[in-house]
C-alpha cells in the first residue's frame, strides 16, 4: 500500500485474511497432488481410475440389460443404466444415496449416472464396496 492508502489498525477484518488462509490451503492441497504421485501414466488418478472401471465394466458384462459403459476419464466416471432412462437413473441416484453411496445424474435421454472419486482418499476397497452396492441396488431399482 501506499503511506494514504495503508490500512489502519483494526481496519483489516477476517474478509482479507481469510483468503490467505484459503490460499495457503489450496497451496499445500495442490503440492500434495504434484509432489504425492496422483499424476501420469503411473499415478494414483489413472491406477484409481482403471481399477474402477474394470469393475465396472465386468458389472456390465454380467448385467448388461441393466448397465452400460463406463465412461470418463481419470476422477470422473460414469454408467448408463437402463438404457438411459432419466426417472429410473433418478430413482437409482436416491436408492444409492440411501445405501451410503453418492453419485449425480449427468445428461439427458440417455442420462448417465457419474461418480466424481475423491482421489486424494480412495481406495480399491471402497471402489469394491460400492461396486457391490451398486449392483444389488441396480438389481432392486429395476
């Protein structure tokens, strides 16, 4: 600041330092994710990514009438189930949600049913987890 525009003591309230604290967080949230592997050919995204989609995949294949796909890349992966259709992929989004799982709806006619991972904390036994829980709601919701 300039000596007539530097703030007076206790002018400055928690509106400014507030968002360095907002900065120093995301700062440290992001050296986690370059410096903790999550990145590459190799890194935790594409390995959680793979994993879960070959789940999926084989969901598919054993129930192919009910689902379809998957879709996405890296966190963000996605499922057609019956066919697409919006009131049943919703009625299958809130019969997750009451069995602990949570996705959202992504598009219309076919709408898909996406799962955005927290990759920071996931692992393949949650990945197998939901996966059971998916097929036996799919199987409940049809």
């Amino acid at each position: 600041y300039r000596a007539d525009f530097k703030p007076k003591p206790g002018l400055l309230s928690q509106t400014y330092t507030g968002s360095t604290t907002a900065i120093a967080a995301g700062t440290q949230v992001i050296k986690h994710f370059l410096d903790g592997g999550f990145y590459g050919n190799d890194g935790k995204i594409v390995k959680i990514h793979n994993y879960f989609r070959s789940k999926l995949e084989a969901l598919a294949e054993k129930h192919h009438k009910l689902i379809q796909g998957p879709y996405g890349i890296g966190a963000m992966i996605a499922f057609q189930p019956y066919e697409g259709t919006p009131e049943k992929v919703k009625k299958l989004l809130y019969a997750l949600f009451d069995a602990g799982v949570m996705g959202f709806s992504a598009g219309a006619e076919p709408t898909r049913f996406r799962f955005l991972l927290p990759v920071g904390v996931v692992t393949n036994e949650d990945i197998d987890n939901v996966v059971q829980i998916l097929e036996k709601t799919l199987i409940s919701c049809q």
